[in-house]
C-alpha cells in the first residue's frame, strides 16, 4: 500500500455556457519519504490536481488515499500547502507567523513552539522571530513558509511552486535547504513545477504531464547516483544532462496534437 495514492482522477470545470476536461484518468502513487514532482506545460491540470490531493478542490470522479483512506479536507492538519507567495500576515511578527497553524489547530504546546523556533535556528534564520516579513528579503520569507509549513507536523507536503518567484541565487539555495530539511525529517512531498532541473534535482520520480486535457504522460525514476545528492550538486553529474534531455525531447512529443503516453 502506498503512502499516497491517487485512484483515476477525472475533474470537469462547468461553467454556464461550456465544460472543460481539466484532467483525465490520472493515476499515481508516493511512497513515504519520497519526492515526486508534477511537471509539464500550462495548462495540463497539475495545480488543479495538487488541490484535488489537498482537498480543496472535490474532483468529478476518482479518489486520492492517505495511508490507505480517502482524504478528507477535515484532516487538514495531515497536509502542509506551500505557494508561490509565502502570504505571510505583514502585521504579524515571524514568531506569531510560524505559530499560526499551531494555534488554528489548537496545539499551542511549548514543546511545539521550541521546534518551530528550533527550526527556523536550523535553516539560517537565529533571532528573527520578533522581526516583521518586512524587514526579511524574499529567499528568508520563503524559509519562514517552510518553517510554518512544517511545524504541524504535517504528513504530506504539497509545494506549488515555492522557488519560482525568487532570483536565481536564492532559489538554488533553497531548493537544497527545502531538500534537506525534508529529508531530516523523511517527509513526503509533491512539488509542481514547470522547471525541469528543478523537478530532477530535488525528486525521487517524475511525473510528466501533458495537456488538454491534462493527463499523465510518462514517469521517470530518478537514478539513485542522483538522488543521493543535494540538488545543487546533482546538477553537476553527468546523469543529470543525460535525464535534462531525455525529458526535454518529450516536452517536443507533448506538444504534438493528439499526443498519448
């Protein structure tokens, strides 16, 4: 049994005047522990589907399985939901921030307050919990993101394109950090993302997605040389060039009308 498991999702938008196949019988798994990224192009359903997998959004047919039940958005302290945009309160201090989800979900113990605040000491951020986000530069609020993410003690994370508003610099040094971290802590994770060394860097597999409708078109597994790697050190072997392109030429395939995997 898998960690997680999504069971032939399809999802239809209605709108008055038409319907749209968002996606179409999607079927995937992670193992617990592991990291599994949704990559492809605009438009083939991956967000839509992060939000399925988070309960936000009730899908036309299928089911996803946490530990072998269906999920239900009543569990929301199961699932860490990390976005673009860190949406820190700016009139909150970074302590009151890390500890709002704490506090929504009524586990206000001190023990649980030291290991946020342990947290945010461990991934470069010491003395900053009286500070407001904006005395912060984008690279640190992301890191308070993932500090608040992690201090429920979530079981799965869904990362939606976390590094994608950031420079260069910062997101290679996050992209490590977030890495990391979850790995310390053996958690599951889904990344979205439309960067492919950025999915091969940081996944155990890869899940290659094509459009309209959205759908699943190839996995990769990653190799294991690579994955044995912090992700800015796997960019640098040779695997990864040789994985860069394999996925690239697909990206050719994916958008060829009438595509199928």
């Amino acid at each position: 049994m898998s960690f997680l498991s999504v069971e032939n999702i399809h999802h239809v938008y209605f709108t008055p005047a038409a319907s749209t196949l968002a996606i179409e019988d999607i079927s995937l798994s992670a193992e617990e522990g592991e990291f599994i990224s949704f990559l492809g192009p605009s438009g083939c359903g991956k967000t839509t589907l992060l939000s399925i997998i988070a309960g936000l959004i009730k899908p036309t047919e299928g089911q996803t399985l946490l530990e072998g039940e269906v999920y239900h958005p009543s569990k929301k302290q199961d699932i860490g939901y990390m976005l673009q945009q860190d949406y820190l309160f700016p009139w909150k201090t970074i302590r009151e921030n890390i500890l709002l989800g704490l506090k929504l979900g009524k586990n206000e113990k001190a023990s649980a307050e030291i290991s946020a605040l342990k947290l945010l000491n461990d991934i470069g951020l010491p003395q900053v919990e009286d500070q407001f986000p904006n005395q912060l530069s984008g690279g640190m609020r992301q890191r308070v993101a993932l500090v608040r993410t992690l201090a429920t003690n979530p079981k799965l994370l869904l990362l939606d394109e976390p590094f994608s508003a950031l420079d260069y610099v910062t997101k290679l040094k996050l992209e490590d950090l977030v890495f990391t971290t979850l790995k310390r802590f053996n958690k599951t994770a889904v990344l979205v993302t439309h960067d492919i060394g950025e999915a091969i860097a940081m996944s155990d597999r890869i899940y290659l997605f094509a459009a309209k409708p959205g759908r699943l078109y190839k996995t990769y597994q990653v190799p294991q040389e690579l994955r044995s790697l912090p992700p800015f050190e796997s960019r640098n072997h040779p695997l990864y060039t040789d994985l860069f392109q394999t996925i690239w030429k697909e990206f050719e395939t994916i958008e060829e009308p009438g595509a199928k995997h």
